[in-house]
C-alpha cells in the first residue's frame, strides 16, 4: 500500500483516465492517496500503543517482520509522494524504529539511509523553513540515533551537509527544536573530530555556547554533551569554545539538574585535556571553585553523583603546570585523599590517585 509506485499509480490515474488526461492529481484525488498512507501507518503504528497489550516476544517478532519487509525503506521512498500535512506519522513512525532495539535498529538505520533518507530535497521537507515542529524533532532524532549509532554513518551524514542546517535549528523558536539539535551536533562528534572543521566552517559553535544560558533545561544539558564532545577528540575548537567557560562553570555550580551539571563538569575538563591554552580561561571562571565542593559532597548527597566526573576533569587540569598551584592552592589535596580512601566507585579511587600523583601529593602523605 505504501509502496512509492502504488502511491504513484494512485496520484496519477484519476487524472491519466479522464478526459484530456495528464497534468497531476486533482485535490480529492490527492486527499484519497494521503487517507490511504496515513491508514497503512497508523496500522503498522498500532502494535506500539500501550492499549494494543503486545508482550516483549510479540514486539520483539514484530519488529523482526518489519525490518524483513524493509518497511522503513518502503515509507522513506513514499515521502517524497506525500503532502506536508502528511509525513509526521510516518517520520514519527521511522523514528521510532530506529530508536528501538539496537540490533534491529541498525538495520532500520541502513535502509533509511539506501533509501534516500537523507537525499537533500527530503532533508529539505523534514528540517527546513516552515516545515511543523513535530516533524522536525521526529526527524532530528532520526538523524542523530544515525550519528549516535555508528561512526560508519558519519560519511552519509558528511555527505547530506548535515551541519549546514544546525545554526538555524539551534535557534528555532521552539526549545525541544534546539535541544534536539544539540544534541544531534553531541552524536556527530561521538566518535571522532570528523566534524570539527565543518562545526566551525558553518558557523554552529556560537548558538551552541549561546544554548548554555538558554531558558530550556533540556537545550542547556545537551549543550553541555555536545561542547564536552566537541572538544573531547583534540584542541582544535578549543579557541571558538573559549565563550563556553563561564556559562559551564555557572551551570556546575548553579543548575538545578544534576546530569546538566554532570556534562558541564565533563566539558570543562574536556577543553583542558588536550592542551592548557584554555587552562588560565578555565581558573579565571572559578571552574575549580565549582569542581571542589563535589569532592566534599557526604554519600548520599545527591552532589555525590558527580565525584566521578569531577575528579576526571581535575585529572585532566592537574596535567599542566598552569594549573597545579591553582590547585594546590585551592586546598584539593584533602579532598583527593578522602576521595581515594573512601570513594565506592574504583575508577574513581584510581583517578583521584593519579591527580595525587600529578600535583606530588602522594610522595608527600609517604
């Protein structure tokens, strides 16, 4: 039914067999194959609503007869037949898909992309101007599960010119639009600096660092993921992420949400681990200030989350000489010492050590 030569045969024979014939489907013609689309989706929709009570066994062969049938690549080849008041069902659909379970979704994932998902004149009704804000969040998760699921998609990705659309998304007048997309610029920059130069060619970093003093909760957490990312592979963005420091360190110290807090503490030990050109930025901000306390935090203190992320970043600063007095004058080597002795978390116990080590704590307290 939702096969792009049905749908064709659909939108051209009314008009082929009347008089005269040819010159495209009139409006009720129109309107008939539309009806018939959005009731193909709707039932191979229905199985995921709560009502239809499948258990995990029946979802799990479902989604094996769907990924058999290609129906992701059956409906991404019907969008471009569809009108724009018709594609939130099926875009919304194919997200769903391809945010489900891992194996099946990288099938979903390849046959969206073989079947042209990310051919530019699709990309141009999902995520250009004047195209509906659900569909364009449907489509933004979409795109970033590919990013986020294979560092193999990165080339098709490249290739669609993704990232010439992110300025305009990280500003969109609707948050979860600029959230969506941040963390979309997160996932392109998850497994490598592929898209380092092109972030910075297209112009994206400045509405990103703007997004960490969004009003969003959601657009300020995933600015944080994506500026931790950003700068997390090498020092190349580090210059144009400088702007960043003071709203991450205000949100370390200040946001009310502890995972923001968390990629916060992440990205500010990310801009000083593969070089100290923005240490003396990071010291000015009072990132140490903000970092010490979460070592302080008692068990149980929901603070106490972020010891891990926190000694990490220090880890990372403890590195440079510009920072080891700051440090050290900060009064850390107390807390490391706790933290080391006490801390539940190994990883944590071991890199509390080693910014021991850096700042010669340890030869110290022997």
């Amino acid at each position: 039914t939702l096969g792009s030569g049905h749908l064709g045969v659909m939108w051209e024979w009314p008009a082929a067999t009347s008089e005269g014939g040819g010159g495209g489907a009139p409006g009720g013609e129109a309107a008939a194959m539309v009806a018939v689309a959005r009731a193909a989706v709707q039932l191979l929709s229905a199985p995921f609503a709560p009502q239809a009570g499948l258990v995990e066994a029946d979802t799990s062969q479902y989604l094996e007869a769907l990924a058999g049938l290609s129906v992701v690549g059956v409906v991404t080849r019907a969008l471009p037949l569809l009108p724009n008041n018709a594609i939130f069902l099926p875009v919304s659909l194919m997200s769903r898909l391809l945010l489900g379970e891992k194996r099946l979704g990288r099938l979903f994932a390849a046959q969206y992309i073989s079947s042209g998902g990310l051919a530019a004149p699709l990309l141009d009704r999902l995520l250009g101007e004047g195209v509906a804000e659900g569909v364009v969040v449907q489509a933004l998760l979409i795109v970033s599960q590919l990013a986020r699921m294979d560092q193999c998609n990165y080339g098709a990705l490249a290739e669609a010119n993704i990232c010439s659309r992110l300025p305009a998304l990280l500003q969109d007048a609707d948050p979860v639009v600029r959230s969506r997309a941040a963390n979309l610029v997160g996932n392109l920059a998850r497994y490598s600096p592929a898209f380092y130069s092109t972030f910075h060619r297209e112009g994206l970093l400045p509405p990103l660092v703007a997004l960490c003093s969004d009003a969003d909760a959601s657009a300020r957490k995933f600015a944080c993921f994506a500026i931790g990312n950003a700068a997390f592979h090498s020092a190349e963005l580090y210059p144009a992420l400088e702007a960043a420091v003071p709203p991450l360190v205000s949100l370390l110290a200040r946001d009310g949400d502890s995972k923001t807090r968390g990629n916060a503490a992440g990205a500010l030990g990310n801009l000083v681990r593969k070089s100290d050109c923005l240490a003396p930025a990071v010291i000015r901000a009072g990132a140490l200030q903000a970092l010490l306390p979460i070592l302080a935090a008692p068990p149980g203190d929901p603070t106490a989350s972020l010891c891990k992320i926190a000694v990490f970043s220090l880890c990372n600063m403890a590195q440079w000489p510009v920072c080891t007095q700051a440090l050290l004058d900060a009064g850390v080597g107390p807390l490391l010492q706790t933290v080391a002795r006490t801390s539940l978390d190994a990883s944590t116990r071991d890199f509390a050590r080693r910014v021991q080590e850096r700042l010669g704590l340890i030869a110290e307290m022997r």
